[in-house]
C-alpha cells in the first residue's frame, strides 16, 4: 500500500505508520486493530487521565504524543475527535502547516464527508472518512466486535481501495457510502442508535418504577431477540446490514 513519498524505514512493504489523535473510544481501538495487521503506531494524543489510561491499556507501549508531533511524523494520520471539533482541527493544522504531501488522513465521522479535509487535501494529503458502524466501549472487547462489523468507506476514486483494504486488515467489511450520501448515511445512524436508547431508557425506567431489580438484565433478551426478528424483516425488505453509531468520549486534543 503506497502512499506516497514519506519514509518507511526498515517496515514490510505496504506497512504504514499510524498516528492517532484522539484516545476516546474510537481511536485506540482502531489503532490496535491496525498494529494487528502489522501497522506501526508513531504516537496518540490522549488529554485527560482516563484517556491515558485506555491508551495505555489498549495500545501499550504507544507514545503519547502532541497532535502537531504525530501529524509531523505519521505516513497515516486517524482522526478519532468529536464531530464538532473535527473542521478546527484540520483547519489549525493546515495553519500550522503540519500536513505532509502523500500522507493518508483519515477521519471517522459519519456526519462529515471529505470536504471538511479540504485545509489537509491542499497540502497533498489524501483525504478519507471511515465510519465503523459499531457502538464503541473503548475496550478490548470492541476488537472482537470489530470484526462482525461494518465500516462506511468515503474517498476519491482513486484511493477508495486503499480505504477499503485499510477497512478489511481491521476485520470489518468495508461499504461504499458516497460522499453525497453522507448525510442521509447519518441520519440512518443517528435514528437507529437515538430510537433504540430512548426507548430501552423509557422501558428501564418504568420496571425500575415497579421495584423490578436489574431492570436492563432483565429486559436485554427481550430487546436483542426483538432487534434481531426486527433485523430479519428489514434484510428480507431492503437488504442485509446493521448500523450502529461510533461514540466518542469528550477527550479533545490541544493543537
């Protein structure tokens, strides 16, 4: 997998190295699932304890590192940040003149497509959205989830197999969601994951009421058998997959 001009040093061909800004609960899974497949982590920015913490415990050994250090040094650059924090980013990095020519970076929003890369495109890096359709923990358990998963894959044509193979060495599926389409993909997203909490919040709620103890133990098989008969009516109507929503943590990195 080439990228571009920026060094390899003594790694396999086709192997990258990763920087990931962003130790909430997307980021370092999604790193650890790239060391698996024999990628090099450069570094992590991680901002409060408990983010240092999960990098540590997730990707042991990984340097904590500035955003300004990792985008300098990585060939492939994971923008884990909450969606509303993700245009400043790229902007204030652009502005510092951080981005590198022939450097992948790669966000996992699914409310933004490739423009909000824009600021990194212009310097030559080559822009990609991954979305893991998945509702994040932020522990291991997420690695093997990963790989029942699927992940929405925007890009140019051109790179849109390398955002596909990056997809498949994690383990997931990759789908092709074009960059048009971004919106409506989370709106899909965003209704799935907002319907299913309120009202397994709402059903919780009311057999607490009822002193019922362990109110979500006690409905979990009802809800996931519900889901999956659910999910079946749904394959057989409009197709198969499920979505579900990445979610971050509040842990934002400094420039």
């Amino acid at each position: 997998m080439t990228t571009g001009s920026r060094p390899t040093g003594s790694r396999p061909s086709g192997r990258l190295g990763v920087g990931i800004v962003g130790a909430g609960h997307v980021g370092p899974i999604l790193g650890a699932a790239l060391a698996a497949a024999g990628h090099a982590i450069v570094g992590i920015s991680a901002v409060s304890d408990r983010s240092r913490d999960r990098a540590d415990a997730i990707l042991p050994g990984a340097p904590i590192l500035t955003v300004q250090e990792i985008v300098e040094r990585s060939e492939l650059v994971l923008l884990a940040v909450p969606d509303d924090q993700l245009e400043d980013l790229v902007a204030g990095l652009a502005a510092t003149k951080a981005w590198q020519p022939g450097q992948l970076v790669v966000h996992t929003s699914p409310v933004h497509g490739l423009g909000v890369l824009d600021p990194a495109r212009a310097a030559g890096g080559i822009p990609l959205a991954i979305h893991p359709a998945l509702t994040f923990t932020g522990t291991t358990i997420d690695l093997v989830r990963l790989r029942d998963s699927y992940c929405a894959v925007t890009a140019p044509g051109p790179v849109l197999p390398i955002g596909q193979a990056l997809v498949v060495e994690m383990g997931a599926e990759p789908i092709v969601v074009d960059d048009a389409d971004r919106v409506r993909y989370a709106e899909a997203v965003e209704t799935a994951t907002t319907f299913s909490s309120a009202i397994v919040s709402q059903s919780v709620g009311i057999l607490r009421e009822l002193g019922v103890p362990d109110p979500g133990r006690v409905i979990a098989p009802l809800v996931r058998s519900a889901m999956d008969r659910a999910l079946g009516v749904a394959d057989t109507s409009v197709g198969p997959g499920t979505i579900e929503v990445a979610s971050f943590d509040d842990d934002v990195p400094p420039l």
